[in-house]
C-alpha cells in the first residue's frame, strides 16, 4: 500500500502530537480535542486541499490551549472492567452505542469512500470533487493523485496519468470559458462570482476523473458503528478496503479499545468476516447462475424509473393521526375512509403545515409510505444521493458499459475531444483490467460521468428531504435532473406528497448554479466582519 507520507517539523510535531494518534499513517483519531473543534476541523476538511493534520496546523492549532505532549491512550480500569462485563458477558451492544470517536482516512479511492460511507449510524465528511481541484500533483514528485497498486501493471498508471493530464487541460481552459461566459452580476458580487465560477468548471470537468483519484474523509460513530463498518472493510474482496479496515481498527484501539475487543477474537469478529464473505460469495454464485451477470447489450441512457410503491394516501392520513388520537388504528381509519378524496387532500396539506423552509419537516406519519427507484447517472451524481443516511442504497459495479455524457458546456468551451479521450482512456484501462481477472480494482479506472445503475429505497418522508436539498439550484445538474425526476414520478402516484414538497427547485436554465448560494455566504461573511 503506497500513499504519501507528510514531513513536520519537531515544532508542528509538538504541536501535533496531543491531538493525532498518529503523525505519519493515513488513518489516525482525533483526541484531547473540545467537540466544537472536532465538529469545525472536520467541516473545514471537505473544500481544503491538503490533509487533516496540516489543516489544523495552518488554521486551528494557535486558538488552542497548551496541552500535555503526548496522549497516553488510556480509557480507565474501572470503565474498561465495565465494557467487559457488559459488552463481552452479557452480550449488551447498546452499550458500545454510548462512546464514539472521530477518525480521518486519508488517500483513500473513490471506490472505497462509498464502502466506509455504507453504514447508516454514523457521521461522515467526504472532500468533494466539486470544491477540489485535482489539476496539480500531490506532491514534490510529481504523482497525481490517484490510488496506485504496483500489481495492476505499468499500463495502468500510464492511463491514469494520462486522464489526470487531461483533466488539469481541461480545467483550466472549462474555468476560463465559464468565467468568460457568466460575467460578475456587480459591484460587491466579485468574490462570491470567483467562487462560482470556479464551482461551476469543477462540476463540469469532475466526470474526467476516475473513481481512483484519491480522496480523504472525517468519520464520527459510535463504537457500535466502527465494530460494524470494520468488519465490513475486513471481509470486503477489494485489497484497499480491508488494508483501511486494519487501520481503522489499530488506530480506534488506541482511544476504545474495550468498544473493539470483538473484532479479534477469532469465536466472534473471525466468524462474522468468514459469514459476510460466504454470503457475498452466494449472491455472486447466484447470480451467475441465474444469467444475472452478463454485460449490457447496449449503453443505456440516464433514466429513473419507480419500480415499487408501498402504501396509499390514505394510509398516510392515518398515521398522520395516529399519535394525536385516544382510540384504536381500526377507529382513525375507519374516520378516514368515511371522508371523500378531495376532504383527504386538504386535510393532509393542513397536518403538512406552512413548511417556509424544507428544514420545516412534516410528522413521521410520512415514513408511512415507501418508494423504490431503480436511477441510472453519472456515477457522480450517484455519489451525492448515495450519502444521504436514512434509505437503503445499493448499487452494481462500476463498468463504461452504460455510457456516458459530455456536458454540453465542455463541448462549448472547446474540450469535447479532450473529454471524449478521457473516456476512452478510462474504458480501456477498465477492459485491460478486467481481462487480466482484476474485475474489482477494474473500477479503479472508471470516470466519474460513467453511468452506474443502483437504487434508492426510501419513505416519503426521506423522499422530502432528499428530494428537495438535491434538486437545490447551487446542486450539481447531474443529482438535479435525478431528484426532479423522482419528484414528478411520486407526485402521478402520491399527488399530496408531492405537493408537500413545496421547495422543489425545477429550473433547468443553465447559470451559475452557486452564484446565490455564494453571495449569500459573502454577505454573512461581511455582517459577521461588521459585528466584529
């Protein structure tokens, strides 16, 4: 496993050392740190392009009080007695709920944060392609950035190098064209229109990149959800997954052990591994028996397609009721079903309420109803509505097989051939490694405009939340068109849901998406300058 390593000085060391299990690996956990600097550092992490540790040194470490100079890592002999007891003995895994830790992974693939973020009980903090540049090279050597594995040949790096080339071309001249096309809106709008500007090409150029082009993340969980998450990575087939999982666990040992101790032992955390591997195993064989794993005849366009509906609006209404009334459920629908469709309708808008904002959530009533879509996009944008905690999420492997789109604006500013070689870059490094029996790390090579085909189960009132954040006018246009699809299809079966999502951006017209977003945050910045 090979990713860069930082240098400090024995000064940053100093100042380092308190706070970071670990000044040289790529997974380490945060200590002796106030929760709002752990909560802030990892806010900051995802539109800063170095990593975690320098990010405290250039912006955090000088507000800090003088700390001892090292961490000793240990939780107490009464408290870890008591995990033993209660966690080992007794088999009481609530308890393993009650502690967490925060965790930076750093150089790890773009196909790996999508395995770490598969847990639904944690928080995550991914740097984004939409607020990072990947134009120059990681480090003095000259690497791009990118996950590198000597065994997928010198054919490979020669092709990821070649796409992280293409991409920093295009970048430049897309940023030009943009900033050329969409002029400043005026006076006092110049910094918010450089951030927008800049926003606006690295959406445009990100689906160059591969799914290898590295990326570094901040988790906080529960020692609950780190015993789940690394006995997914262990089992997982893909080398990086279960070389991070190791790291995760070592460095997690060093701040809760006791939350942990199951992973190791061979009668518990070794049978589960063998389990998860033997069910992955069975699908694979299963599907491959059932003719379910043969390629595509023919790429396929972006679509969204709802394939499954649970329950009706009148089942809504009643669980919109059901926590205000005294009787039986048997009672509240029999009142329901004695009013007509139109009275069902009003009602359902009045226990909706006003909702100024899409922050105003209606009641659980509306995790009553449950929708199930099969998306094909850009891998992209699969990235973004893949994040979103309370659906399930599940996604075939990543492959050039379904297609893929040049943005129009790329085409516009001159780079349509560019992109065009990227793509066919990227699908030949994916076949050559296919070919070689490497069908896993094949996705290494895959570009992020590639379509990938997954879906997305979720309830309605998941539905409102994703559907109204994602279809946001700052939002990428490849997550937009999927979240203005879903909620068109919800409002033929549902129309009152529909209507309850009252903050549904349908604009399509082609702008700076970010450019209010910007001046919004630039006119804050200012206010809070003034207070000051």
């Amino acid at each position: 496993m090979d990713y860069p390593v930082e240098t400090f000085t024995p000064e940053e060391r100093a100042r380092l050392e308190p706070h970071f299990t670990n000044l040289d690996r790529p997974v380490f956990a945060l200590v002796n740190l106030p929760e709002t600097v752990k909560g802030a550092l990892f806010s900051r992490y995802s539109r800063y392009r170095g990593t975690l540790r320098r990010l405290f040194l250039d912006e955090f470490a000088d507000s800090l009080p003088e700390l001892p100079a090292t961490f000793e890592g240990s939780e107490g002999r009464r408290a870890a007695e008591l995990y033993e007891r209660m966690f080992l003995e007794y088999g009481d895994d609530s308890v393993a709920q009650l502690g967490g830790a925060h965790v930076a992974v750093e150089w790890c693939s773009n196909v790996v944060t999508k395995v770490l973020q598969r847990p639904r009980l944690a928080s995550y903090l991914e740097q984004s392609t939409r607020y990072i540049a990947y134009d120059q090279p990681m480090d003095s050597s000259g690497a791009w950035r990118y996950w590198r594995d000597d065994s997928l040949g010198p054919e490979y790096a020669a092709a990821m190098d070649r796409l992280f080339e293409l991409y920093s071309e295009t970048f430049a001249r897309v940023h030009a064209w943009v900033e050329g096309s969409f002029p400043p809106p005026g006076a006092g709008g110049e910094a918010a229109h450089k951030r927008a500007v800049r926003a606006k090409a690295l959406d445009l150029t990100r689906g160059m990149l591969p799914a290898a082009a590295l990326s570094h993340m901040g988790v906080f969980a529960s020692g609950q959800a780190y015993e789940s998450l690394i006995l997914h990575l262990l089992a997982h087939p893909l080398p990086e997954a279960q070389a991070y999982g190791t790291m995760i666990l070592e460095e997690l040992e060093k701040v809760m052990p006791s939350f942990l101790q199951r992973v190791r032992r061979p009668e518990r955390g070794g049978v589960w591994i063998e389990q998860l591997r033997a069910r992955r195993e069975r699908a694979d064989e299963a599907a491959e028996r059932l003719g379910l794993r043969r390629d595509p005849l023919e790429a396929e366009p972006a679509s969204v397609t709802l394939v499954d509906v649970d329950g009706d609006e009148t089942r809504l209404l009643r669980a919109l009721l059901e926590e205000s009334a005294s009787v039986s459920e048997a009672e509240v629908a029999d009142a329901v079903d004695r009013l007509g469709a139109d009275e069902r309708m009003r009602l359902i808008a009045s226990l909706v309420g006003e909702r100024e904002n899409r922050r105003h959530r209606p009641g659980r009533g509306f995790e009553a109803l449950r929708y199930r879509f099969e998306i094909v996009s850009d891998y992209g944008a699969f990235r973004d509505l893949q994040r979103h905690r309370m659906l399930t999420a599940q996604w075939q492997e990543l492959t050039p097989l379904l297609g893929a789109d040049v943005p129009e604006e790329v085409g516009l500013a001159g780079c349509g051939a560019a992109y065009n070689e990227a793509l066919e870059v990227s699908a030949g490094a994916w076949r050559a490694l296919r070919d070689s029996g490497r069908e896993l790390e094949a996705q290494y090579a895959v570009c992020l405009a590639f379509r990938l085909r997954y879906v997305l189960d979720m309830n309605a009132r998941e539905a409102m939340q994703l559907i109204e954040l994602r279809s946001g006018a700052e939002g990428h246009p490849g997550y937009r068109a999927v979240a203005q699809e879903m909620h068109r299809l919800i409002g033929q079966v549902h129309p009152a849901v529909a209507a309850a999502m009252r903050h549904v951006d349908t604009t399509t017209e082609p702008r700076l998406e970010r450019l209010l977003a910007e001046m919004r945050t630039q006119a804050k910045r200012e206010a809070l300058a003034r207070g000051a």
